[in-house]
C-alpha cells in the first residue's frame, strides 16, 4: 500500500464517482480503477458498491475511510514539517553561550527577533565556557553558540563579529580605587586578580593579559572561576578585582563597583560561532548579520 492508492480511495469516496475521481486526481479512469482494485486485494474486501447514481463505500470502506484519512493527514504534516525544516523555519536550534552573552543588548535582541519571526522554530539555550561550546558544535551537540573568539577554530564553523565591547575594572566597594571614575590600567599593578580560565579558543583572558603586559605589567592571578557571573561574586567577596566586559555591568551587586579604564581602552571580542551544515543555525548566522549591519546604518 502506498499512499497514491490512500489518494485515490479519498478521491472515489468524496467524489462518490470513478469518472470524477478520475478528473480530480489527473489519470485516466482505467488506471484509476486498477490501483483501487490492488488496495481491495492487498485489504481482501471491497471498499466500494456499486449503485444506480455512482458508487458508495462498503462496510469495509466505511471503516477504512477514517483512517486512511488520518494516513493522508499525518502523511502531509510531515512533509509539511520537513520542508519547514528544511528551509530552517521549524524544527530544533540549539543555541549555546557564555554567561556575558546573555547580557550583551545586540545578543538579546538578535535572539527576540529572531523568535518572533521564526515561531515554529524550537530555540533550546544551554551556557558554558567558549572551548566547551564549540567541542559541542564540533561534536554537532549544539548549532551555534556566542563565544569569545574572533576567527573559527575549523572551515566547518562560520563566525559573525559582534561589535567589541569596552572593558571595565570590577572592583570591591571597600576597594580603595573604587571611588575613582576612572583608571589607568598601570594602577592595578600589584593587585589580585580573578579571570575565568583561559582555555583553547578564547580570546578575553589573553586580551586581558595582553592589555595589562602593554600597561606594564602581569596581572596577579590568584583565582580563577569557570563564568564571570562567578568571578562578579568573587569580587563581592572582596578576593580580589577583575576586568570584565562592559555587558557583566548588569550584574549590580552592592559591593561592586564598575570603573572605566582610561584610554587605551582594551576591548573584548563577543562572536556567534555556527555549524555551516546547521540550517537553522546557518539562518539564525545571517539574521545577526541583517541585524549588525541594519545597527550600523541607523548610526
């Protein structure tokens, strides 16, 4: 049984005519017939009686018809729904990011919009660090994921910069330079710092190094933690100070303060990194594009 013969049995039924049937399918009415006739023997009873005004279901098409019905239904939802998926408008984007994505306001929005516009489409989210992230969608266990790196890792990902964000000193509101406005980078010099770990692939611990060494001098690493959420906390607990992207300043926490550092400014790197094979990771890739470039005519 396939389901042209599901497709004509529907047509006879509705129809209630072979002649008619015929026409609505597009063949002839002989080879219309023949199929109908290999669907009663493979079924082993009639599915039609013959009458004076055409032709009405048996018994046995009576209860065949709902079902087959419902064969048909099912039959064209999933082709409905694989060529949604297809095209990326329905089915799974798996999303990863660090936990200063979630703060960055070109991330939120890119995300919003693409929720709205894409609603058949699932978005599942899951945080972590930027080298196990992309392990994931190397490893095709996630699609894409924002993270801190500026050039892909392999030819299967593709990257979209987001615009760098400015740098700021987190620091204990007992801290001594917590009241200041703003630093030099030389004036942390000797203190303690907490920084997430370095890890393959990303960019923010060696921008920081990097920064500081231009400044001077080695930060003093005395803690390391696996999120900046995590580091924010560390500085709450006044452990020691950090330098983090300016979209953690959303994280208030009473005994932080936030300063900006002084020009030279050093700046963080956010990218989306996306399997080139993912489509809907691949459509998602071009919205931010879209959306980046829409930000940068409206300035």
């Amino acid at each position: 049984m396939e389901l042209r013969h599901l497709r004509y049995f529907l047509a006879v039924a509705e129809q209630r005519s072979f002649t008619r049937a015929a026409e609505k399918v597009g063949i002839g009415q002989p080879p219309l017939s023949m199929q109908i006739k290999d669907l009663e023997a493979e079924i082993g009873g009639a599915l039609f009686l013959r009458t004076s005004h055409g032709v009405e279901l048996s018994e046995v098409g009576r209860v065949f018809l709902p079902h087959a019905q419902k064969a048909m239904d099912d039959a064209e939802q999933a082709l409905r729904a694989a060529r949604q998926a297809a095209s990326g408008e329905a089915g799974l984007l798996r999303m990863g990011f660090t936990s200063s994505a979630v703060f960055h306001p070109v991330v939120s929005h890119a995300l919003q919009q693409f929720r709205e516009r894409h609603r058949k489409l699932e978005i599942s989210l899951s945080e972590g660090i930027t080298e196990q992230l992309l392990a994931d969608i190397a490893a095709s266990q996630l699609d894409a994921a924002f993270v801190r790196i500026v050039t892909a890792p392999s030819d299967e990902l593709g990257v979209v910069e987001l615009p760098a964000e400015k740098l700021k000193v987190a620091l204990p509101r007992s801290h001594p330079l917590a009241r200041r406005k703003s630093l030099h980078l030389q004036d942390l010099a000797g203190e303690n710092f907490i920084m997430v770990p370095r890890g393959k692939g990303s960019a923010l611990y060696d921008n920081i190094f990097s920064a500081c060494q231009a400044a001077g001098f080695d930060p003093q690493v005395i803690q390391l933690a696996p999120q900046l959420t995590s580091v924010i906390n560390l500085v709450a607990a006044g452990l020691g100070i950090s330098i983090v992207p300016e979209a953690i300043e959303q994280v208030q926490l009473a005994q932080v303060r936030y300063i900006d550092i002084r020009a030279p400014a050093p700046r963080a790197q956010l990218s989306l990194a996306y399997h080139r094979q993912s489509i809907a990771a691949s459509r998602f890739a071009a919205h931010l594009q879209r959306s980046l470039k829409r930000a940068t005519h409206d300035k």
